[in-house]
C-alpha cells in the first residue's frame, strides 16, 4: 500500500472519529464511552494502515 493511501484512510477515518464520537457522547453522556470508541477506531485504523 503506497504512502498516499494511508493517508487517504487516515484521512477518511477523522469523519467517523468526530461524527461518531459525537453521537456516542450524546448517547451514553460521558466522556469515558466515547474515549472507548475513539480507541477502537484508532486500533481499527491502525490495523488498516499497517496492513
């Protein structure tokens, strides 16, 4: 994967960082859910990336 596409994805996956952090802040009203999710999507993105 060339270097351009990481960036791409690292990029695309800021949407679903903001949006959904968000929503799940909304949801369950504090800050420790939404830090989870955050976490989750950095550990997915990553995989993705060093793929």
């Amino acid at each position: 994967m060339d270097t351009s596409r990481r960036l791409a994805i690292l990029v695309f996956s800021a949407v679903p960082a903001i949006v959904g952090g968000g929503i799940v802040y909304a949801i369950f009203g504090s800050l420790t859910p939404m830090w989870i999710y955050e976490a989750l999507l950095l550990v997915t993105m990553g995989a993705l990336v060093s793929r």
